[in-house]
C-alpha cells in the first residue's frame, strides 16, 4: 500500500513508483507531474535512455513522433534509436532497424482478433483465405525494440534491453520470412512509430513481391507518428485488407503524461485523422481502439471521455477494455476488478459504441 505525496491518502490503488494519486493528478497537475517524472526518471536511466525528450537549441530534428527530438552532438533522440554523429543523423533507417519476429499461427491472440479477417473471416474472400477463423495460415508478428513513449506498466518493457544495442537487422531478412502461408504482418513492440520508414518499406516491398494474393498489414500503436506517416500506414492497411489499433492509454492529458511520461495529443488526433477514412471500407474495420484498465488511475470517468471521443468518429468503431497485470514500474499494482471492468464496458456502451468488449478475461478477480 503505498500513500500520494500530495494528499497523504494511503491505497493499494496508489503506485509506489509514481506516489500520487488519481485525484492529485487531475487536480493538481503542476505539483503531481514534478513528482511522476522522477518515477520516468528512475525508468529511463535504468536503461540509459534519455530522461526526457531532447530540445537542444541547434540539435538535429528528428520528426517521425510526437517528442519531435532536437538531438545534440554526440546526443541521442528519446526512443534511443538515433545519434547524432558529427553533422548527421545516424542510427536505424529504412534499410535496416531493431526488431525481432515470429510466426504466430491463426487465429492469433492480438487485441483485434474479435473484429479482424484471421479471427472472423470478415472481408472474406477479397481479404481473407476462409469464411471462419483463418485456419492453417499465419501471422508475421513484429515485435520493434523502441518507444516513443516511457509506460511504467509498459507489458513489453524487456525491449529496452535490445533499444542501444549495436545490433541491427537487414530489410531483407525480416522479408525473407513472408511465405505463401503469411496471411498478415502486424507491426507493434514497443512501438512502429519510431521505426516506421523501415515498417512502410518493408510493407510495400512485401505486398509488390506477392501481388495477386492475400496479405494484410496491420499494427498496434500508441499513435504518437508524424501525422504524413499515419496517411501511409492507413493507405497500405485499407488497400490490404488490414487493421490499425490504437491504443488509447488515458483521455486527461495529465493522467496520460504522469503514466506514460508523453502527451497524449498526437495520438488523439491521429486517430481522429485515421478515422476519416473507415467508410471507405464497411466490411472491416480499419480502425480499432484499446484501453487497459489500470487500477486507481484508468477508471469509468477516463473510459466514459475515451468512449465519447470514439462514438463521435464513428460509434462502429470496435473498443476492448484490457484487464490490467502488474508489470515493470508498476508491479505492486492490484488486477483489474470485474466490477470495473463491467462498469466501463456499461460506460462506453451508453456513450453510444456498439462494439465494446472486455480483454484479457482471465486476468480479472
């Protein structure tokens, strides 16, 4: 059990990494963000990775994410994956990246599976082998080394193992392993956002080298992108027969900051800027949006503002709610209650989805 700095209150809903409360942070920001970056703080030199996004006064600009880095000489860019060496900017590129990949056979476990052509069959025959869940094929699952954010309940957090180390990957080896049997790639990690010009390349050379049949590209992001690239992204998914989920973390932009060390903006309005474009294909969904219930701070207030700004693009717009497990900086966290969980999955139903599931069932007491 763990008590806010601000407010003295003691719960076993109040991380003992972040130290502050739900209710301080929405309420008192100024005071509760200088203590939750410390928490970020502990989390990036853990990995020597650096604290905050750098804005050096005549840095080398790299603007593929929201942090929109100015790096300095000898410097590197927040999500690690970029120096600035002598007057340039080296690091991963369009060619080569850090990454790692399987096969997972259909229908798989990701978050889209209720919605998607390997789980359902939707979009069948155009974008899927079978009428049902897409037995005998497989997906190409890629897992990239970097983020744009810092979650302290980050799920994945053991790729920041890999993020500075010199080893990187050739294009062509990850294209190597799309066999006739790969009926989808799926980009997430970490993040794509912060290595998508080698994801898009890849995309593109993927689908030309097997023109005539099926093979959709989907991602999973935090949506953090330059708004050109997320325009690349939805083109290649909607013309595959593929997916974009997006997961929206928090709505109150000081609760996103304090659990992920990021503003929540970018990601807002690339999903408003994806969701133009989901009537231009009706049959699947070409957007799809996620939110993990943490307990004492994701409550029925965030996903009642998440579910709100959804309904308004699209009440169509298919929303899981993921039960939460204790991970990285937040691992003296409780599990997400079926109370809760019930509670927002009503929430967003009111707020007008029509397409609102809970994930991750078996983690919830």
């Amino acid at each position: 059990m763990a008590q806010c700095k601000i407010c003295n209150a003691k719960s076993s809903t109040i991380s003992g990494e972040l130290n502050v409360c739900r209710k301080c942070i929405r309420e008192k920001p100024k005071d509760a963000l200088s203590i939750t970056m410390e928490a970020h703080g502990r989390s990036r030199s853990a990995f020597g990775l650096p604290q905050t996004p750098p804005k050096e006064h005549g840095g080398l600009l790299c603007n593929l994410c929201v942090n929109e880095c100015r790096i300095p000489k000898n410097g590197m860019g927040y999500c690690g994956l970029r120096r600035v060496e002598g007057e340039r900017l080296a690091g991963v590129s369009s060619e080569e990246g850090k990454l790692s990949w399987y096969h997972d056979p259909l229908p798989t476990n990701c978050v889209a599976d209720w919605v998607c052509p390997g789980g359902t069959g939707a979009g069948y025959p155009e974008y899927t082998y079978s009428s049902g869940p897409e037995v005998g094929y497989k997906n190409l699952a890629v897992f990239f080394h970097a983020c744009s954010f810092d979650c302290l309940h980050c799920q994945n957090w053991h790729f920041r193992r890999e993020t500075l180390s010199s080893k990187t990957i050739p294009l062509e080896k990850l294209l190597s392993d799309v066999d006739r049997k790969t009926s989808c790639i799926c980009y997430f990690g970490g993040d794509p956002s912060s290595q998508l010009p080698f994801a898009l390349k890849a995309s593109r050379l993927a689908l030309e080298r097997n023109e005539g049949r099926i093979l959709r590209i989907c991602w999973e992001t935090n949506g953090s992108m330059n708004k050109g690239l997320v325009d690349k992204m939805v083109e290649l998914s909607l013309n595959s027969g593929g997916c974009i989920k997006f997961d929206l973390k928090a709505w109150d932009e000081n609760l996103h900051i304090a659990l992920t060390g990021i503003t929540n903006k970018r990601t807002l309005e690339n999903f408003s800027r994806a969701g133009q474009k989901i009537k231009t294909r009706s049959e699947i969904p070409l957007l799809i949006a996620s939110t993990l219930l943490v307990p004492g701070y994701i409550d029925e207030n965030e996903v009642r503002d998440i579910a709100r700004f959804i309904a308004s693009i699209s009440p169509d717009i298919p929303y899981s709610l993921l039960a939460f497990h204790p991970h990285f900086y937040m691992a003296d966290m409780p599990l997400t209650t079926k109370a809760l969980a019930m509670t927002c999955l009503r929430v967003a139903h009111k707020e007008g989805l029509n397409n609102v599931r809970i994930g991750n069932v078996h983690l919830l007491v």
